[in-house]
C-alpha cells in the first residue's frame, strides 16, 4: 500500500503570498495617506474661502476690517510642541488662540454663526511646526504693488495654494514691512512636503 501524499503549502509558496500582501499593505498605506492629505487640504480651503468672503463682506459693510492686529482663523487649535497654550502659525512665533477674540466672533454673523477650521494637522519644515491660518490686519503695514493689504495665511500639504491669488515676499526686512508684488505665485513659499500661502485682501 502507497503512502498517502502529503498536501498543503511549501515554504516557498508561503514566503510569496507574505510578500504579496506585504505590497498590497504598502500600497493601502501609501494611498490612504495620500486621500488623508487631500482631506485636509480641501478642510483648509474651504475654511480660508469662507473667511476670505466673511473679511470681504464685513469690510463693505463696516469700511474696515474687524482687527488691525493678528488673529487665528478658528478657535480649535492645539499646542505647538514645547509650547504651553492653543496657537496658530508657528512654533517659533505662535499667534494664541485668545488673541483677537472678539474680532474672530465678529466674523460669526458673515458665516451663518460658525467659524469654520482649517486643518489643524502640523506640516513640518525642519523643526518647526506651522498649522492653520491666520490674519495679518493693518498693522502689519503689507504691501502688493505698494498698495496696503491684509493678509490671509494659511499652510497645506503639497507645492500649490488651492486658494488664491497668491503671491512672494520680494522685499521687506526688519525695520521694514513685508512686500508683495505682481504676478501671482503656485505658492508664497516651500516648505517640507507643504505650502506656505499668502493671500491678500486690498485695504484702500
């Protein structure tokens, strides 16, 4: 009588299927990464496109802006790394949460009571940290083609600025404000793997 055959997988057939859905998870990984990215870059624009129209409105309505200082855009920010209260911008020279409090509310009655985030998610360039987006009122004394502006500036994934026109820093050191000039840009400035975006609002 023959012995029975044995049946079932050689190592090597194990070893192949491992390999393949050790790709197949790569891949998954890789492209769940990418969708979560262009969520938060979509969150970010439709927060800025919302604040960009509420400024608009509110100057028509009230002949200025609602601060000639700085503000965060959105109240839901977290802490910066080392840091010790909620902030926007950068982790080298964080705007707080609390800062221009009663000009972020004034903004609720142009956007239907809310004030919409952008991403709160943290774009790395070198060891800081930017989030968000923020206002940049009169005070700041910014310039396109030597006209006063304000500014939006928010911070995505990615080499462009989904909304705009956008435009460079080309001049404008310490004592001296910063200056933007025509023609717009694909993004105001780079940062790792990420989008620094300065959008500006004429101020006549």
């Amino acid at each position: 009588m023959f012995p029975k055959k044995q049946t079932g997988f050689t190592i090597v057939e194990l070893l192949i299927v491992v390999v393949v859905i050790a790709i197949l998870a790569a891949i998954s990984v890789v492209a769940y990464t990418g969708i979560q990215d262009r969520a938060e870059v979509a969150k970010t624009a439709s927060a800025v496109r919302a604040y960009r129209d509420a400024f608009v409105i509110y100057k028509q309505e009230n002949g200025s802006y609602p601060s000639t200082g700085g503000f965060c855009l959105g109240d839901q920010y977290g802490i910066f790394t080392g840091g010790s209260s909620p902030s926007c911008r950068y982790s080298t020279a964080p705007i707080l949460v609390t800062n221009g409090a009663s000009a972020r509310n004034s903004l609720k009655t142009y956007m239907g009571g809310q004030l919409p985030m952008p991403s709160t998610k943290l774009i790395m360039s070198g060891s800081t940290e930017y989030v968000g987006a923020h206002f940049y009122g009169s005070s700041y004394n910014y310039t396109l083609d030597a006209s006063p502006v304000v500014a939006i500036e928010y911070y995505v994934k990615g080499d462009t600025c989904p909304v705009g026109p956008v435009y460079a820093i080309v001049g404008g050191s310490t004592p001296a404000p910063p200056a933007f000039t025509t023609p717009s840009v694909a993004r105001s400035g780079s940062l790792s793997g990420g989008s620094r975006c300065f959008l500006l609002l004429p101020n006549d």
